[in-house]
C-alpha cells in the first residue's frame, strides 16, 4: 500500500502521526488536514483492532506471600496473556504516552491518589474503555472495522489546504 508523504522526512512524518493518533484516542476527536486525516485513520483501526481482538486475554496467578505475622497467605493477581502482553508492547510503541490531566480544583494528593496505579492511561483507555465498546458493537454489526469518521470541513483560510475533522464513533 502507498502511504501519503505528507511533506516531511520518514522521521517526522512518523511522529506527527504517532502524536496525532494518540491525540485521537485520548481525546476522541481531532481537526486536522485531509490527507493527515486519512493516515491517522489507517493507523487508529489498526491499533483499534489489535487491542479489541486481546483485551479478554488475562491470566489468573495465585502466589504465596508472608504478612506480618509470618503467616503464608496465598493471593490472586489478574495478569495480562501473552496475547494482551505483546498487544499493549505494541500499542505502547505505536503511542505516545499522554497523561492524565489533573483536574482544575483537584488537590495534588487526590490527583496522585486517582492515577497511583495507572503507568500508561492512554493503553489503558484502549483496553478498558474502547476495547470492549467496539467488541459490542462488532458483534450486533458481524464486522469489524469502521471506528472513525472523517468530516470534510472545506478549504482552510491562508493555504487553501483541506480541513477535516476525524473523530471515533
């Protein structure tokens, strides 16, 4: 397949659309050229669908642990398959990592009591939120595919250059 050049090296051109995809994700919609339109929207299906088809992969592990009255108490711990693990590799390879925000009246001890646990939100999101959201909707539709949507907006002012909004179904 021909990938737009977009006017800009490899380098470039590959974060440009690494940090426009990421911005996709994280924030569901995205006003950006036409032609970046496109190419963000061939590498957010992908991405889309690879975190669909492994999100259900976890593996239940039960591990012997010493408390503090040197008593043996045996605790579950939900990890991710090998399928899931080399799925979030990928995704965090093809992204770039966007942080939660902390919110405007938010306290600094309750913004890093919210996201203590959290590594990667934007990974995250893609397995938690949009992962099975999609999956449903794949099931009532018998196919795959299709998460978003590109809006022609018309000729941007200055440059004549075709705006379009790409936002996720």
């Amino acid at each position: 397949m021909n990938q737009r050049k977009l006017g800009r090296p490899t380098d470039q051109r590959m974060a440009m659309l690494k940090n426009e995809v990421s911005e996709l994700l994280w924030y569901g919609r995205l006003e950006i050229t036409f032609d970046r339109a496109k190419e963000v929207s061939r590498m957010a299906e992908k991405l889309l669908t690879l975190a669909i088809n492994t999100y259900n992969d976890t593996v239940e592990v039960v591990k012997e642990k010493v408390n503090l009255k040197n008593e043996k108490v045996s605790v579950k711990f939900i990890n991710d398959g090998t399928k899931k693990l080399a799925a979030r590799r990928k995704l965090m390879a093809s992204l770039v990592d966007i942080q939660e925000a902390k919110g405007e009246k938010e306290s600094k001890s309750k913004y890093a009591a919210r996201t203590k646990d959290i590594k990667h939100p934007l990974v995250e999101k893609l397995f938690n939120e949009y992962a099975p959201r999609y999956k449903e909707r794949n099931d009532k539709q018998t196919q795959g595919g299709g998460y978003t949507r590109i809006i022609r907006l018309g000729q941007r002012r200055g440059d004549a250059a075709e705006m379009a909004i790409i936002e996720l179904l």
